[in-house]
C-alpha cells in the first residue's frame, strides 16, 4: 500500500468506518475488526483490493426512500494488522487512532498462537479488552 493510498483510507475510516475488537461465534474470544459502511460500492470494493476483507449488503427496508448500503468488514488478522501498520499515522480521529496502537501493540501480547489460555493470560486479555473499550 502506498502512502497516499493509506491516507485516503484513514480518512475513510476516520469518517464513515471503525476500528473494534469482535467476536466470530458466542464463546470465542474477541478479535480486532475494521469496517466501513457506505453506500457506494466501488469505494469499498477499491478498499477491498488494498486491505482485504469481506462486502455485505445490507437490507433495505424502504428501496423508494434509502439508496442500498454495503459493509466492508476486515477480521483476517494479518489484514487487519497490515491496514493499521499503514493507515495509524493518518488517523485523525482520537479514539480510533488509539484503538489503532493498542491492538498493534498489545494484541499478540494477549493472545497465544495455539488459542490455549492460561488462566494468567485470560486475566490479561480481559483488561485488554476492558481498557480497548474505555477508550
């Protein structure tokens, strides 16, 4: 990804997007996300082929009142850490750019490769993830 292009993409995220931790199924522990809505299509698919990820319609209840939305959602976490490597330095927005440090800071801290947790581990991502959303 190239500078420009990253920057383009922060500005994005700033504006229309988020950064947060999700869970995949109800028991899993939680993992980092990007996604951005809106209602063009060839922005998110222009988006898509820069960081990865997935394009969701959503239901449009009234098609004569609301043009069609679409979702980009980024949960692969080498694409989720190659977009926040490139795009932090241009984040504008506060809490998205400290969201953006954390993970890429502390995540791999908190999280073992094999997902076994040790009970002293489990307390660590808890307030991981409990500081992630003061923010």
């Amino acid at each position: 990804m190239q500078t420009w292009e990253a920057s383009y993409i922060a500005g994005i995220i700033d504006g229309e997007g988020s950064i947060s931790l999700t869970r995949m199924h109800e028991k899993e522990h939680r993992r980092p996300c990007i996604s951005i809505a809106s209602t063009d299509f060839e922005l998110l698919r222009y988006v898509q082929k820069l960081t990865g990820g997935v394009i969701n319609n959503k239901k449009n209840y009234k098609p004569d009142r609301h043009m069609d939305s679409y979702t980009l959602t980024i949960k692969k976490k080498e694409d989720v850490f190659y977009t926040l490597e490139h795009i932090m330095p241009f984040l504008r927005v506060n809490k998205k750019k400290n969201r953006s440090v954390w993970i890429l800071e502390n995540y791999n801290n908190v999280t073992p490769r094999n997902g076994k947790y040790s009970p002293e581990l489990l307390k660590k991502k808890a307030i991981f993830e409990e500081y992630f959303f003061e923010m």
